[in-house]
C-alpha cells in the first residue's frame, strides 16, 4: 500500500529527541524555548508558544481576544472541524461562508453580508497549504474593526504577495500532526506580534501561570496545553529543514499537476498567482457520483485514498442537531466536499511512485467509464 502520508524523520530528529530525553529536563526546557524563537523568526514575527495541538493553540486564540458566549465568529465551512469547534468551546457561535471553488478557501466577497453587531472576529483557514486572500480580508477586518484569526494549521510557509500566512491578522495557529509539512508528532504553535496576545497565551498553555513563573501561583484560568520537549525537539530539527521538506512537496505537487492534465475527467486546486502554496495535500476533483467508488478502487489497488474534507462542518452530525444546518446551505463548499479526494503525497514519494500512482487512477477512472457505459439503457 502506498500510503496517503508519512513523515520525514531522518537521524538528526531521532537525535535531537534522544538528546531531550537524556537531558532529563523532559518538559518546559531548552528545547521548547528555542523552537519558539526559531519558529517565531522563520515566519516572521516577534513571538511564539507552542502547544500540544493546533486545535488548542485556536482555543486559546479565542479565548485571548476575549471571545465568549453570545458572540460570534465568521469562518468556513470547508475545513477541519477544530476551526469551527475552537468557537464553541467559549460558547461562541460560528458563523459559516462559502468558499471560492478554484482554491478552496473562504470568499472573501461572501463575508460582509454575515456580519452583524454580534461579530467579533474573523477565523480564516488556509486550506490544503494555500493562503486565502488575506489582502480582501484584511480590508474588511479593518473596515468594521474586526481582528483576524489565521488558521494556518495545514499552511506553514505558504505566501500571499510574497508575504507568510501567520503575519496578516492578529494572531495564527500552525499544527505539526503527522501528515503536515513539518511534524511534532502532536503539536501546534500560536504566533502574534501583539505581546499582550502573547502573555496570555504563554501564562494559559501552561495551568494560568502568573508572570511571576511561581509553580504554584495562578492568575487566571489556564490548561494543559504545553508541549513537551520531546516534542520540541523533533519540532526544532525539523524546522531546521523545512525549506527541504516543503521544495520536496512543491515538485511531486508539479509532477501530479503535469501528469494529471492528460485526465479530462480530473480537476486539480488552482493556486492563486499571488499565492505561493506549501501543499499539505494534493487534491483533486472527481464526478461526486464516482468518487467514492474510485477511492474503493484506488484503496483495493494499494493506492491510499480519502475524501477530504466530506462531510462539510455545518453538516456534520452534531453541527446539524446542534443548529439545524441543512444541505445546500452552502453550495460551493458542499460541492467541493462531494468531489475531492486526496492522493499520496509526502516529501519520500518518489516520482516513480507518483506516475505509478497516476496510472492507476487513469485505469481505475477508465473501468468506472465502462461500467457506466455498461449500465445505460
């Protein structure tokens, strides 16, 4: 089975671990305090606090802008669930807009008709390592006095006018899950230039502790949202090549888009020209009443497949019981989440694989014409 992802680790990330763990000094050490500054600089902003997942690294972005019950938050329903749950954990409302269908990403023409007295922030997703239009954006957030919230789990290092995800709104949130560009195992990390941003999310990752640093001293309700330094440690070595890890999905990315061309019935992600995409993903698009059966397909020929993202938040079992959301809501999200699927893509792909990969989709594609075409009265 070619799998749908899988990281790099090489031996420098098994010996930055081990060295943590021989350090003795197995969580709030120097490991975490140089991934923070490392990554706060790569991307290109004065502060950092890392964080066992993305997800609570959005929590605590919510709960830092002072987000709470009654309020609400503009975001898109096309994307994973945390953008959207982060929300309702402060007991918040999400607010859904439907997304651009060449790009996947929130629309930005679609986001003033959803405001209203009770929107207080702007949660944007960067889907499949894309930035969305953070220009529009950002001149909207500032037209209605709004902060923005960049969800950049799944786009480390992707660009909008030559400028990082992360460094548009107030504060963002990157992840380091297995299948990202770069992985901590489990982990994310919040970034800001606000500082006061930053003190509260330092002092609420770690229990609510005062700026006194006291173990026992607490000044506000806080989690256990720390990262260890295991943890810190691969995300230290793996920063220190993540030009190398993110160039390696840029040409399997060209390989596929290349290739996939000759495919009439497949659609690839259109990347914006002002964007420069990371690629978490390669995706593309298939007629929604084939593209579970060709996924089976791809599966029983050893080629790991999965729809992504399906279904769409705001359908989503609990989203529908919860407020009552109904299909055809949002339709360009609906329609994305009804034809995408996802290829094998990681930077230890080889181009073999990848044109091995294509020609398994193209016959499996070419069975499912002839059972069509068998089956027509």
């Amino acid at each position: 089975m070619i799998p749908l992802a899988k990281p790099h680790i090489d031996e420098k990330d098994i010996d930055y671990v081990i060295q943590a763990l021989r350090s003795g000094t197995l969580s709030l050490g120097p490991f975490l305090q140089k991934f923070e500054e490392n990554f706060a600089k790569k991307i290109g902003v004065r502060y950092a606090v890392a964080v066992n997942s993305g997800t609570s690294g959005l929590h605590l972005a919510i709960r830092a802008l002072g987000i709470t019950k009654n309020d609400e938050v503009i975001t898109s329903p096309f994307s994973f669930i945390a953008s959207a749950n982060c929300i309702l954990y402060e007991n918040a409302t999400p607010v859904f807009v439907d997304v651009e269908e060449e790009t996947y990403n929130i629309d930005p023409e679609k986001i003033e008709t959803k405001i209203t007295a009770k929107t207080k922030a702007l949660l944007i997703p960067h889907i499949f390592g894309q930035s969305a239009n953070m220009t529009q954006i950002m001149n909207i957030a500032h037209k209605y006095h709004l902060p923005v919230i960049e969800d950049a789990c799944e786009s480390i290092l992707a660009t909008h006018h030559g400028k990082n995800t992360g460094t548009f709104g107030d504060i963002a949130v990157f992840a380091f899950y297995p299948n990202k560009q770069m992985t901590t195992g489990e982990g994310g990390i919040i970034v800001t230039n606000n500082e006061r941003l930053y003190k509260y999310c330092k002092s609420a990752a770690n229990q609510g502790r005062s700026d006194a640093l006291q173990w026992l001293s607490h000044d506000k309700l806080g989690y256990n949202y720390r990262m260890d330094e295991m943890s810190a440690a691969l995300g230290l070595s793996q920063l220190e090549k993540i030009d190398f890890l993110i160039s390696k999905r840029q040409e399997l990315a060209e390989i596929y888009s290349k290739n996939l061309v000759n495919l009439p019935e497949v659609k690839t992600v259109r990347v914006n020209q002002i964007n420069h995409s990371s690629w978490f993903v390669y995706s593309i698009r298939v007629d929604e009443q084939q593209r579970d059966k060709l996924i089976e397909m791809l599966i029983e020929k050893k080629v790991q497949s999965k729809a992504y993202f399906f279904p769409c938040i705001h359908v989503q079992p609990f989203y529908q019981k919860q407020f009552g959301y109904q299909v055809g809501e949002f339709p360009v999200a609906e329609k994305l989440s009804r034809e995408t699927l996802v290829l094998p893509f990681y930077p230890d792909l080889s181009e073999r694989e990848v044109l091995l990969i294509i020609k398994i989709l193209n016959d499996s594609l070419r069975e499912l014409k002839r059972e069509r075409e068998q089956t027509k009265p």
